[in-house]
C-alpha cells in the first residue's frame, strides 16, 4: 500500500511511515504547493495511492465521484503531528489494510475511527 500525504500535513509523516515499513510520499515532493485538492485527489486516484489528510474536501469529493478510488484517511483531531497520532493512523492502516486496498473512506476522530466503504 502506498500512503499520499496531503500538502496540509507535515513532510515528517513519511519518515514515521517509512520507521513502519509503509510507503509514503509528500504531496510537495511531486506537485505543487497551490494544487487543489481535485488535482491531488486525481493524482492519488490514478496511481494507486491512499489518500492521508486533515481537510475535510476529499471526503466530500469522493462522495460526488462516486468512485471506490482513492481510498482516504481523514484526521480529525486538534494535533495531528505524527508524535501525536502517529501510532494510531498506523495501527489503522494496518488493522483496515483490505478496506484501504478495496476502497474506503476511514475517519480518525478523538473518540473513536469511522469506516466507510466506497462508493459513498
């Protein structure tokens, strides 16, 4: 599985994702800084990537594509530095391995994880 990690998130998720064997990319490493979020959104779609974020868009832009792809891990806490909640997005990567590959849309939210499979 491969992890595209939104422009809005800090470039030190991918080395907290490479200490636990997953692949991970930066959104700043291969696009633009001023993308929107479609253009991220396609990217990841059509290259196989798990979409990794904080912003609520790629949630909304799934449920008008209609699509199974690309799966997205939204993050909605109040800190989302990989020291915070590193541990957590990892245990779920790993705990909804076959939703993420098959199509889903999981919410880390303070109080519990939301899983929703594609299409929404």
């Amino acid at each position: 599985m491969k992890i595209l990690l939104d422009a809005c998130l800090s470039p030190d998720w991918v080395f907290l994702f490479r200490e636990h064997s997953i692949q991970a990319i930066h959104w700043s490493s291969i696009g633009s800084c001023i993308a929107k979020d479609v253009e991220i959104f396609r990217y990841a779609g059509e290259n196989g990537y798990v979409l990794f974020t904080h912003d609520l868009d790629f949630g909304a832009l799934l449920a008008q594509s209609g699509s199974c792809r690309p799966s997205v891990i939204q993050a909605r806490a109040q800190d989302i530095s990989p020291d915070s909640i590193g541990e957590s997005i990892c245990n779920i990567i790993r705990q909804f391995e076959a939703e993420l590959l098959n199509g889903a849309l999981i919410t880390l939210l303070p109080d519990r994880t939301k899983v929703r499979i594609l299409p929404i």
